[in-house]
C-alpha cells in the first residue's frame, strides 16, 4: 500500500451553513471536513493539532468503522483508547485502510462533532457492481444552531430534558432556513435562501452515491424524486444489490446506492430528499438537494413530486432479510452471552441519564482504559462502565431496549454481525441468515425493541455505545476489553503516553 497523509487544524469559526450563524469547530476551516481518500490496505497518516482557542478544550479525532487491528490506541476515542489531545498540542495517528468502502472521521470528544467537526473518508476496494460515475460523498445531518457545549449543559441540568431538539437538516452543509422562525429575541445574524447542494448526473449514466450520516441524532430516510436506489453497501459491508425509493439510515450509518439517470422528467431536474423520521426531535425535519441532468437548465429549481412512500414509524434500518453480505461469513457459535440493557432515569439532583447495563457512564480523560489495561490495571471505577470479556472469541450481545425511542448502536473495532432485530423481546433463538449473517458497524435498535449482535475478538479496549451525541454523552458508552493477554502485550507508541503527560499538565493548570 501506498501512504496518504493528511494535516488537520482544528479550531473554532462562526460558520452560517443553513444562514444562521453558530460558533463551529472546524478541520482546515471546511465544513465538512476535508476529504480522506485511499485505496484499501493503504496507510493513512494524520497530524492532528489542536488549535482550539478561546475557550481553548481537548478533542481526539475517531476513524469510523475501521479495525485497527494491532492498533487500538490510534482509535481516536478520549476516555478509551486516549487521553485528550490538549490544546495547541498535536497527535500523530497512523492506521491502515483495512476496510473498503464508505465511511466518515469525526471528533469523539464530548457532543464536539455536532459542532461540524467531521468529514467523509472513502476507501476504494473491489467491487462488484457496475456503474459510470462516482458522485462521492452525500453527507447527511441533522443541524443543531447552538453549539454543543450549551446543549449538552441544558440536557444535562436538573429538570432538563435527553430529547435536544435539531433546528435543520443540511445535505452536504447546506440547506436553507426560514429566518422568520427563530425568537424574537434572539439577535442572531440570519439570511433566508442560503443555499441548497447541487448534484450533477449524466443522462442515461449510472452513478454512485456515499450516504453518511453525519448527523447527532436523527434517522433519515433518503430518497430522490423518480429514481429507484439500487443499495450496494451498508457500512463497510458490499451487499447483493437490491432496489429501493427510500432508504433509512441511522446516526453514523452509510449506505451506497447507484443511481441511473432515466428519471421520468423531461426538464432533467428533481429534488434530493433526506428526511428525519417521526423519531426524531426535529423542528425542521426536510432537508433537500438539486439533482441536474447534464443538459438541464440549473437556474430553476426542480419541479418533481416526492415518492408515495410514508414514514412506516418503526424508525428501524431496512429489513435484515434483504440486506445479505456479498461475501458471506458464517457466524461462529458464541462463547460468552452478554445481555446489555438501555434504560433512562432520573437520578436525585432531578437530572435524567441514560443507564446502559446498569450504569450511566461518566468518562473519566485522565485516565483512558487502553493504557491502563495495557500497564496490567484491570480494576475500573464502576461508573466507567468497563466489561472485560477475557479470552472470549466471539462474543454475542443482546441489546434490549427498555426506552420508547430508537438508538443507533455502534461497536467499536469490529465488523459486527447483526443476528436479527425487531419489537419486543427476542426469542432467543431465530438469526437472520447464521450462514451469512448481515455485518456492519452501526445497526439501529427500535424503541422497546431488541437487537442481537455478535463479534469476533479483535484484541483492543473498545467502545460500544448509541451514537447519537446527545445520549453518549448522557451516560449512554461503555467499553470492552477484548482479550485482554494481548492488550498487556501491545506497545503502545510514546506519543499516546505524551498525549496523556499534555493532557495532565494541562487540566492541572485549568483546575
Ligand atoms: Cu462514529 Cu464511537 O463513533
């Protein structure tokens, strides 16, 4: 493989993406992010400096999906596998591509990335499908206007309440807003018709879309007015291509699709919808894209009318039975059940958290679980929330949701196998496909529903949490310690242990 190296600044802005000003945090000042590109098995190499200022605060960067086999420590997630990157301090992060497909990086320090610290990565492999044109990433987000900080300190007050609201949807950072809806009161510089995204197809070509969601919290439902989505991949699974009008995804979740330009407008114009579903805390759920034809006059809007197709309700990802792996792995029998809970409660001060397996977890920076695992300290304070599963080899979760809203479920470190998924309990018993199970690395499970996933050890302190911002910092993470003889023996790079010495020094002199 070949290595791509990547410089990222990350520092604070005041950016107007949907016309409303907020305070951001930015890599290289884009929103989104740069762009990681590589080929699979490529190494990728990221200087890291964090140039945030007034207030300054640490962040810690997370490649999505990846494995990082024999390099947990380069997993980018503070509390786990790092200490904080402190300010004007810089991190070196070097992995190697070793999935293919889509996917996106973004920060993993408290709700920062909901503050546009993130960006689309794509790491070409093999594929079986056949198209013309690589469109690239379509990166869908919810948007909230105030920033992340204050948010998160709402939530978390006596009395407050763990739905935070999203105020826009934007389509690759853009959407427009209707500047007569925000409080009287507030003073906020806002522009009408900022602008929308605006994607060009070839007519008669086929081409491939990267869905990301991007977003904090909500679920959307994909679609383009007209045209039939093929799906190729979910996550970094390629999938047998089945077609679709729309298509859910979840927090963190990525769906490729191939799109041929034979829509049934002879303007060669339509509309790009994403939608939050009825499950989200959404006051402006449509988010909208132009989609042009070569030949189409890209000065008017389009004039095509939406699929007929519903919001079912059940805010769950496409059914399991359709979405089968191209290149099958059967799943092994387990060798340690874990059973994981999701609960909410409010605790005595009147503040309301999320309790999964027991415990609402509070991540203590100071002291990340990798390199104390690594140094041989296996005794954790209960509310980091730390499961050692040992020298299992393949461990199954049952993910029982005992809350009414759905939680997009992300695993760190693996390519999950996703067994079944539906209301209620499961039976204990039925798998979806075991000779090829679906794989992926976020999977959604429904309100008051369940969710059956296993995986393969790949030696590492792992994070499995909901990926929505605003419930994993609510307490909703927890970490595994898998295999924990080969973490004792790894190697952790001195430049994980500086982090820590500037990440000490640093929360010393702000104490
Ligand atoms: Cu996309 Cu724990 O993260």
């Amino acid at each position: 493989g070949v290595i791509r190296e990547y410089d990222f600044t990350i520092s604070r802005s005041v950016i107007a993406p949907d016309g409303y000003e907020r305070p951001v945090l930015l890599v290289n000042g884009a929103f989104p992010g740069p762009l990681i590109e590589a080929n699979w098995g490529d190494k990728i190499i990221v200087n890291v400096h964090n140039n945030i200022t007034g207030p300054e605060d640490g962040t810690g960067i997370h490649w999505h999906g990846l494995l990082q086999i024999g390099t947990p420590w380069e997993d980018g997630s503070p509390g786990v596998s790092q200490c904080p990157i402190a300010p004007s301090r810089t991190l070196t992060y070097e992995f190697i591509a070793d999935l293919f497909g889509t996917s996106w990086y973004h920060s993993h320090y408290s709700g920062q990335y909901s503050g546009g610290l993130a960006g689309p990565m794509v790491i070409h492999g093999p594929t079986q499908s056949k198209y013309d044109i690589d469109i690239g990433p379509v990166m869908l987000s919810d948007w909230h206007h105030k920033d992340y900080f204050e948010l998160v300190e709402e939530m978390l007050a006596p009395g407050g309440s763990p739905r935070v609201f999203s105020d826009n949807n934007l389509i690759n950072g853009k959407m427009n807003f209707d500047c007569s809806t925000v409080e009287p009161n507030d003073a906020t510089p806002c522009t009408n018709n900022a602008g929308i995204s605006k994607f060009k197809l070839q007519r008669g070509k086929t081409h491939r879309l990267r869905l990301i969601n991007s977003g904090s919290d909500g679920e959307q439902r994909f679609s383009i007015d007209g045209h039939v989505l093929t799906v190729i991949a979910n996550d970094f699974t390629p999938i047998e291509p089945y077609n679709t009008n729309v298509v859910t995804l979840g927090v963190g979740q990525r769906t490729d699709v191939l799109v041929t330009a034979d829509g049934p407008n002879s303007d060669g114009a339509f509309w790009m919808r994403s939608n939050l579903t009825v499950c989200t805390a959404a006051k402006q759920p449509f988010a909208v894209a132009a989609v042009y034809y070569d030949d189409a006059d890209t000065n008017e809007l389009p004039r095509s009318t939406p699929w007929d197709a519903p919001d079912p309700g059940t805010c769950a990802n496409d059914d399991l039975a359709i979405t089968k792996p191209l290149f099958p792995m059967a799943v092994p029998e387990p060798t340690f059940t874990q059973t994981m809970a999701i609960e909410l409660f409010t605790n005595a001060s009147n503040i309301t958290l999320w309790k999964f397996n027991g415990v609402s977890m509070r991540a203590n920076f100071n002291h990340p679980i990798l390199p104390q695992a690594n140094e041989g300290n296996f005794t954790f304070e209960e509310e980091w929330n730390v499961l050692n599963f040992r020298g299992n080899s393949s461990v199954r979760l049952v993910v029982v949701n005992k809350t009414p809203g759905p939680h997009p479920m992300h695993l760190h470190g693996h390519n999950v196998y996703v067994l079944h998924e539906g209301p209620g309990d499961w039976d204990g018993l039925k798998i979806i496909r075991p000779d090829n199970p679906m794989r992926r690395d976020v999977q959604i499970v429904r309100g008051n529903g369940h969710l059956v996933l296993q995986f393969d050890a790949n030696p590492g302190v792992w994070g499995f949490h909901c990926h929505i911002a605003w419930h994993s910092a609510g307490g909703f993470f927890s970490s595994f310690i898998v295999q924990q003889d080969e973490v004792v023996r790894m190697r952790i790079p001195q430049t994980v242990w500086d982090t820590c010495r500037e990440w000490d020094a640093w929360t010393a002199r702000n104490a």
